[in-house]
C-alpha cells in the first residue's frame, strides 16, 4: 500500500526536516518566487475549460482538455486530465477517441496499483508543500466509472463482447473500495495513536487547533451540505450496477448471465429504492431466467448535469509553537465540495403506445460527497500537520537569517517565508468534474413502428428510431441546459 504518513511524522523525522530547513535558508528564500507562480489549484488551472464546458461548448472544451492531458502526460495530473479528456470526447461524440483516452487513464491506475501509490520522498515533499504535489492515483469511483465507461463505449463501436470483462472489473472494483475505505480508516486511527502515544508538539498542537471554537465552527459550517446527502451503501453506486443487469440480461449466453442481471436489477432497487422501470426489469429478467423468450425492451439512461467539484476555503489557525511571533502567516487551505446546480430532468420518452419519464437511478452528488466525507479526517490532520512543520521550519529560517544576518536579514526572512507558505498552503482541488450529476433511467416495450421521441424540460427534442423488433439503449446526455442533447440508440440484440 506504499509508505504511511504515519512514519514520516514521528518527532525525529520532523525535527530532521526542521532542522534541514534551518541550514537552507537560501534555498527557501530563492524558492518563494517560483512557489508564488506554480501553486494554483487545480480549478484555477482549468477553469476556461470548464466555463467552455458547463456553457455548453463541448466540441471545445474536448479540444483544451485533450491539449491539457497531453501536456501533463507524465506528471503529476496526468491521471486526472485523461478522465477529464475521456468524457468529454465521449460527450463530443468522438467515441474511438474517448476509449483511447480511457484505456491510457486505466493504465495509470493500473500502474498506481500495482507499485507503492507514494514514495517517502514525495511524502516529505508533501509535508513541507502541499497534498497537490503528490501524483493523483485516482479514488474508488473513478476506478469503478472507468471500467464501466470502457463498457459502454464498447457497445458504442459495436463491440459487445469487449464489455463483458469491463462490467466485470467494474463490479470487483466496487468491491475493493469498501476493503479500501477501511484499511485507510484504520491507517488513519494507527497514526494518530502513534503520534498521541509519542505526544509530540506537533500532534499537541493539531488537537489543540481542531478544538478551537474558532476553527471547528468554521469547517462545521463548510461542511453542513455533506450531512444531507444520500449515502449509498458500502460505497455503491447503482449505475455501473444496473448497467451490469442490462447487459447481462440482453446478452446473456445462458443461465449464470440471467442470474447475474436478477441480482444487479435487484442491488439497484435495495440502493435507489423501488419504482415501477426497476420493478419491471427485475420481474422480466427473473421470467427471462425461469425460460421465457425476451420481449423487445427499449432501455434509456439519461446523463444529466456535471459533477460537484473542489474548491478551497482559507482559515487562520492558532499553531502553538515557540516564538510564533517570529512566523507570520499560520493559514490553512482545506478543501469543499461545490455542487453544480444547472442541469435538467427528466426527459420524456414517446412513441405511438404513450410516454414514459425518467427517474433518478445514481446521484453523483451523494457517490462523490460520501467519499469526500470519509476521506475529510485524514485530510484535515495531514493538512494541518503540513502546516505545522513549515511554520516550525519557518521560525527557525527567521531565527538563524536574524542571527546571522541582523535585522534586515531577519525582516527580509520573514517576507520570503511568508511568501512561501501563502504560496504553498493551497488544498488539493482535483477531481473528475466531467462525470454527470446525476443518471436517470426508464425502460419500456419496445414501440411496434420504432419511432421515439425525447424530450426534455429546456424544450430540447430529439426523434430517435430503434428497431422494433430488437432489445435496443438509448443514451442521452445533457451537460448543461445550455448544451444539445446527445443522443446515441444501440441495438444490442
């Protein structure tokens, strides 16, 4: 699992890197400049594209992310700028590209898998800058929306059976998340008890800041919003598994397929509750799997919306160290989840035989917002515990330029320093922004002429034709309310 913070903070490390600190005042002081023009966010770095993106310009937005991920190939965000590049080409349409621009980001997850995520180096790094400095290996939900996303551009191109190990991987990666989510809890717990147990000044002054009125009411009223969100069981996220069941019940090659679609359908229904399409998909695929023929069946998942993104708020916390009046900036940058509220629903499908609406199946709000919650206590402690070493390391820059230097030496310090904490006391703001806000679903017989119509609240319609006689998807996705529907049919049987 790679190297644990918890065996970069113990006292004799910090006061090593202190110490070090100290020796290289030159170092900081020249480091200060290039800090103060490379520490943006990561909404800060992206935000034309995104403006290009949520105000309905896909074809462009596509364009500058694909430009963005090729330029951070190799580094740091280059895991991030491909998923950002993968769906917004599949939302521009261009399907082959989208797939080849997933498989490069599954090739780096792959990769961050498969070695230690961090090395002790980086961490230290990261201690002495910021969290964003470490590459992004990806979190559970995006692992899982890969794989399921490789599985629909795969029935896109027309290739059906290259979704079968997709779908698979999609559903072993949700089960990992869960093991996942508690080995880092309990990481998490050791750390904190091994830093208690040592009761180094460090950890002394982090409890005491996270205790502080001042502070707690703050990240108290920051994060309010995430205590109203659904939380979907065991890290669960009822999309990839009703696309599990559709595809296992439309293209089953026998009994264990149909039994596989029973049991996602009816996963689907314990996450997002019973309504009348999933009550009807559950009960067709349980007939399907006791020997009656499947009936042409017209399947419609609606893409609505862009997912929440990270921002940062800045908050002034009281560090309790030895001539604090020497370190005069002891800000910290936490992160926040921002939810984007412009998006429509439902749409409405009609044919010859009357109208169907969608409902919502998976909510990105509430998937994203229970991973962020369960990651916020160990970000808060790293986050704090960074800050806590610089402007240690920072008094002791101050002490040895004014003992060394004088008083102008010491006031020129204190400026530099400054600048460089303010500099690098920036949170990490990257997540996949590009993913819907929410998915919405329908399902019905398919119409005798083939003849659909969509419609959506903006007024948007499109006319779609299926084959009557075939179990057939529709995909519809709306980024924003400013973009055109896009709207794919697939005839999978």
């Amino acid at each position: 699992m790679g190297t644990h913070v918890g065996a970069l903070i113990k006292p004799t490390n910090i006061k090593s890197m202190v110490f070090q600190c100290a020796k290289r005042m030159v170092w900081i002081v020249l480091a200060a400049a290039f800090l103060l023009s490379g520490c943006q966010t990561y909404q800060e770095k992206t935000s034309e594209t995104k403006g290009l993106w949520s105000g309905g310009h896909v074809d462009a937005a596509a364009s500058d992310f694909s430009r963005k991920a090729e330029k951070a190939s190799g580094g740091k965000d280059a895991l991030v700028y491909r998923l950002e590049q993968a769906m917004a080409l599949r939302a521009a349409g261009k399907i082959s590209e989208s797939q080849t621009a997933f498989q490069q980001a599954d090739d780096l997850i792959n990769r961050f898998d498969e070695k230690a995520k961090t090395s002790v180096s980086r961490e230290a790094g990261a201690l002495l800058s910021n969290q964003a400095n470490l590459p992004y290996t990806g979190r559970d939900y995006d692992k899982v929306l890969v794989s399921t996303y490789k599985a629909l551009n795969f029935l896109q191109l027309g290739q059906p059976e290259m979704a079968r190990p997709e779908l698979f991987r999609a559903y072993q990666r949700q089960q990992d998340a869960v093991d996942n989510n508690r080995k880092r809890i309990d990481r998490d717990q050791k750390e904190m008890e091994s830093a208690a147990a040592e009761k180094s000044g460090e950890y002394q002054s982090i409890q005491k800041a996270q205790s502080d009125p001042l502070v707690s009411g703050e990240m108290k009223k920051r994060y309010a919003a995430l205590d109203q969100l659904k939380a979907y069981a065991d890290y669960a996220n009822p999309f990839p598994v009703y696309l599990d069941g559709l595809y296992f019940l439309s293209l089953s090659t026998g009994g264990s397929d149909l039994e596989r679609a029973r049991k996602s359908f009816e996963r689907v229904k314990g996450m997002s509750g019973a309504n009348k399409y999933i009550d009807a998909d559950l009960a067709l695929a349980e007939k399907t799997a006791n020997g009656s023929p499947m009936p042409p069946r017209t399947f419609v998942i609606f893409e609505t919306g862009s997912a929440p993104h990270r921002d940062q708020f800045r908050i002034d916390i009281p560090l309790f160290i030895v001539g604090a009046n020497r370190v005069p900036y002891v800000g910290v940058a936490l992160p926040t989840l921002e939810f984007n509220p412009n998006y429509i629903a439902p749409l409405t499908v009609s044919s010859v035989a009357g109208s169907e609406s969608t409902v919502p199946l998976a909510n990105m709000d509430s998937v994203i917002g229970q991973a962020f919650r369960n990651e916020l206590p160990g970000i808060v402690t790293k986050t704090l515990m960074s800050t806590t070493i610089k402007a240690t390391a920072a008094y002791f820059v101050n002490q040895v330029a004014e003992e060394q230097g004088g008083a102008v030496a010491g006031l020129v310090s204190m400026l530099a320093t400054a600048a460089t904490q303010a500099a690098v006391n920036i949170s990490d703001t990257r997540t996949w922004t590009t993913l819907p806000k929410e998915y919405q679903f329908c399902s019905f017989p398919t119409p005798a002429d083939g003849k659909l119509r969509i419609s959506a609240p903006n007024t948007q319609q499109a006319e779609v034709a299926v084959d009557p006689k075939s179990i057939n998807l529709i995909l519809v996705r709306s980024v924003s309310p400013l973009s055109p529907l896009v709207v794919t049919a697939i005839r999978l049987k």
